[in-house]
C-alpha cells in the first residue's frame, strides 16, 4: 500500500478515534464551551430528557387511541354484519315458508294427511294452514328490519327497499290466506318480493363482511405501522437521552479528570504544565485557578530552592570558616594539657578539660551542619563497595562505649548469622550506627541498657537500636527526623541541636533504605534504618 494511500486512512481513523475520545470529541467540547453555568447545562439536559420522555407518552397515547378508535369501529362493523345477516336469515325463512305453499301434488297429498287435494293447488288452502309460522317469521323479520342501527349512506338506499318489500309482503300474505280462488299471481309476487328481500339482505351482509375484514386487515397494518413507530420513536429518545447524558458527563468529568491529574503532579512537584480546560463555565474557572496557582507554587519553589541553596552554601562556607578557628583552639588547648610550655594548676586543667570539651562539641555540630548542607545541596557521592555489616556494628559500639561505662548504661550486641556483606558506603553507614547509638547512650539513665540487633527482612538489611530511656511521645515520631527538632527531654538537656537524626535519615534514603521509630513513652525506644541487599 502507497504512502498516498495510507494517509487518508490513518486520518480517517484518527477522526474516528476523535469522535469516540471524551476529552477531544467535538461534541463534548462544543458542550463545555457553552458560556453557561454547569447547573444550567445540567437543567436543559435533565429537561430534555424529560422532553423526549413526555414525547414517547404522547406518541405511546395516540397509538392507543387509534387502535381504540379501530376497536370501536370494527365493533360498529360486526354489530351490521350480525344484523344484515339475521335480516338475510329471516328472509330465507319466509322465502322457504311461502315456497311450501308452491309445491306439486305430492305434497299437497302429504299436507293433507294423506288425502289429495280436491283443488290440486296449496295457495290458499296451504296459507291458511300454515299461516302462523308465516306471521311468526314476518314478525321476526320486521324485527330485523329495524336493524338497530344507522345504515350508511351508501346503503340506506337497499335498506329502504328491504323495509318496502317486507311492507308489501306483510300486506300479501293475510290477502292470500282469506282468497276463496287460488291467486297464484298473488302468492308468486309474494314469493319474488321474499327473494328480493333475501338477495338485498344477503348483498349488504356480504358488502358489510367485506369491509369488515377489509377494515381488520387495515386495523393489522396500522399496528404493525403504529408499533415499529412507537418502537422507533422509543429507542431515538433512548438514544438521545443516552447520547446528551454522555455530553453533559464527558463534558464534566473530562475536566474533573484533567484537573485532578495536574493537582496530582503539582503535589508530586511537577510545575512544567499547565491544565487544558477549554469549558467556558465553573470548571473553566477551576482550571484556570489551577493553572495560576501552579505558576504561583513554581514561583514559590524556585524561591525556595534558591532559599535553601543559599543556606545551604552560607552553612557550607559558615562550617569552613569555623573550621579554621577551632583547629587551632583545639590544637592550642591540647598543647597546653600536655604541659609542654609548663605545669598548670587545677583550676587551668579543669577549664582545659572544658575547652576541649567544648570544642569536641562545637566541632562535631560544624561536620554535621557541613554533611547536612552537602546532603540538601545534592554534593554527597555515595563509596558503594562491599564491607561486613557485622564490623560496622561493632565499631560503632566501640565508640560509644566509654561513655556507656560512665553513664552506668549497658551495651548489647546481637547479629543474625545471615546477615553477612552489604554494598553500600561504610562510613556513612557507621555515621547513622554512631548517631543512634549516641542518642541512645545519651538518654538512657543508669542501670538502663541499648541493644543494637540485626536481621536480614524481605530482601534488606535491618538494624535496630533500642534502650530503656524515657520514650518518644506519639506526636513526635515524625517531627524527630526534621532539622533542629527535638524532643522534650533532649531540650532538658541541653544537649544536640537536632541535627543527628535528620542527618542519619537523608543518609539511609540516599542508600534507598528507610528509618523508623518505634516508642512507648516511659518504656523506651527503638531507631530501625533498612539496607537493601544490593544497595546503591
């Protein structure tokens, strides 16, 4: 297939996937960039639908009351039919009577009981006898004469003519039942007028039966017609109703969705992009709003990245500048305890002491304002090589542990056979082990014990400190790992700047890991920091 070919196709398909897409639909964006409220667009949708539905009712009402009016005159056309035929039923019956009158000898022999006729003839002899069946079916068909209903026009005409021919007769019969001669001119005239009577009978029975079953023939169509109607009407208001449902929603949540996926990067601090709202109405505005507080929170945090890179180079060069000084009072203060420039009393050796402790202090808050600035300012590089997490541990305890003594604390060490080697950097993995050893020695009382353990959990390495000191209070499990924070107890002391554990936190999460606490206050504290397996 030719390039020329395919081109059109894919921007056939593409058009098809337009239509059937909610957020570029031409229709849904037709429908948000109406300059109306959304309550409005909900009201004109719910009212139309109501619209179609009261429109089905209507048509459903009309279908009804055509078929009843079918009904009706499909009734009107049986009740002719019963009676045309009743009138053509009882003119055979007078025809039939008045032909007994015309028979042969034989059955005059026969009316006779046996005994011929001296007449030979039946007229008015065979009248007389059988004169009250006669005037029985006369009365029955003046019955049926009356009809009880309203001919048509078109037949109002044979129905005249009926009801004259049944007058005439009625007028014949007693005239020839009291002739002394026969009057065969009499009876024959009598018998044509029944025959003419049953034949126009019969002619509107079967005209009126025809167009009844002309009439339910139509009465069938109209129903099939009226039905695939209604069947119609019904589903394209289904369809609409559906079809503008769809509108107003896509119209609505096609926004919703936008605005709450930009909300979501906005929170995860992706200011890069800007919402695409094109609805002219409440949701319009909404994203314009987020549009503008995105610019905003990016204003906001490139001025506080600037903030916090400033900081962080003035505690970097701060910490630098510090350095300088303190080496050199440090190094002059332990010239001077070693006495190399003569003896000191002991009041000089008790504010030596002090100097220098002091000055451990001081030095030890420097590196980790320093480490703490190159964390934040993304300059620290990470020595990934393999070491024993065993020795690390052991060396940690080993540095805390003449203050241990002194305070009267016991140290406790347990490692899990299978945790063995570990790739990571060693020296910041023994800075975060020293940090909370030192905060664990420093406030556990004495006769109190710290506990270091660890196992290797799911694929990481745990390492756990815990002691026996006052605990952390629920709310601050959390606020500890921030910068400058501490607990009740530590500001008591007067001891630490809050630095060690915010620290000892961004150097974990620099090795993918996580740091935690577990505290009962009164009862004491555990610090657990994880290590994958394979970290780097």
């Amino acid at each position: 297939m030719t390039e020329s070919a395919v081109a059109p196709r894919q921007a056939a398909d593409a058009d098809k996937r337009r239509l059937l897409s909610r957020a570029d639909n031409p229709l849904v964006r037709a429908v948000g960039r109406l300059p109306v409220k959304v309550r409005t667009k909900l009201l004109v949708g719910f009212l139309s639908i109501a619209a179609l539905l009261v429109l089905v009712a209507l048509l459903g009402l009309r279908v009804l009351g055509q078929s009843n009016l079918r009904a009706e005159h499909l009734g009107a056309l049986q009740v002719r039919v019963a009676g045309y035929q009743q009138l053509e039923a009882d003119a055979a019956a007078l025809r039939q009577e008045l032909a007994i009158c015309a028979g042969n000898a034989d059955y005059a022999t026969w009316l006779n009981g046996g005994r011929r006729s001296a007449a030979g003839a039946l007229g008015p002899a065979c009248l007389r006898k059988i004169q009250q069946p006669v005037e029985s079916v006369l009365a029955l068909l003046g019955t049926a004469t009356q009809l009880g209903f309203k001919p048509t026009a078109s037949e109002s005409g044979q129905v005249r003519q009926i009801k004259s021919d049944y007058g005439r007769i009625k007028v014949l019969v007693p005239r020839i039942a009291r002739s002394s001669r026969a009057s065969s001119a009499l009876h024959a005239r009598a018998e044509q007028l029944s025959v003419d009577l049953e034949v126009a009978a019969r002619g509107l029975a079967e005209t009126t039966t025809a167009k009844t079953k002309a009439l339910i023939a139509e009465n069938q169509h109209s129903y099939s017609s009226s039905r695939n109607l209604f069947v119609a009407v019904a589903a394209g208001a289904v369809a609409l109703a559906l079809a503008l449902g769809l509108l107003l929603s896509w119209s609505l949540i096609g926004p919703l969705q936008r605005i709450g996926r930009r909300l979501a990067a906005i929170a995860s601090g992706d200011f890069t992009r800007h919402v695409e709202v094109a609805n002219r109405d409440e949701l319009g505005a909404l994203g314009a709003n987020v549009n503008r507080m995105n610019d905003e929170l990016d204003r906001l945090y490139r001025e506080l990245e600037t903030a916090s890179r400033h900081k962080s180079e003035f505690l970097a060069n701060m910490s630098h500048e510090l350095r300088t000084p303190l080496n050199a009072i440090m190094g002059f203060s332990q010239v001077l305890r070693e006495k190399l420039f003569g003896d000191l009393n002991e009041k000089q050796e008790e504010y030596i002491g002090d100097i220098l402790s002091s000055s451990d202090h001081l030095l030890a808050l420097i590196n980790d304002i320093l480490d703490l600035s190159k964390v934040e300012a993304g300059q620290v590089e990470l020595e990934i090589a393999p070491f024993s997490v065993r020795e690390a541990l052991e060396r940690g305890t080993v540095m805390v542990k003449e203050r241990a003594l002194r305070n009267g604390v016991a140290l406790g060490l347990m490692i899990d056979p299978s945790v063995g080697i570990v790739a990571a950097d060693e020296r910041r993995v023994r800075q975060v082990v020293f940090n909370l050893l030192s905060n664990a020695v420093k406030f556990t009382p004495a006769g109190g014990s710290v506990e270091v353990r660890s196992a290797q959990v799911n694929g990481e390495i745990q390492v756990s400190v815990a002691d026996t000191g006052p605990g952390i209070a629920p709310e601050d499990h959390e606020r500890i790992f921030e910068e400058f924070q501490q607990t009740q107890v530590g500001v008591e002391q007067r001891e630490g700047t809050g630095l060690g554990l915010a620290l000892s936190k961004r150097l974990v999460e620099l090795h993918g890991g996580r740091i935690w606490v577990e505290s009962t206050p009164g009862v004491g504290s555990t610090f657990t920091f994880t290590l994958p397996v394979e970290a780097g």
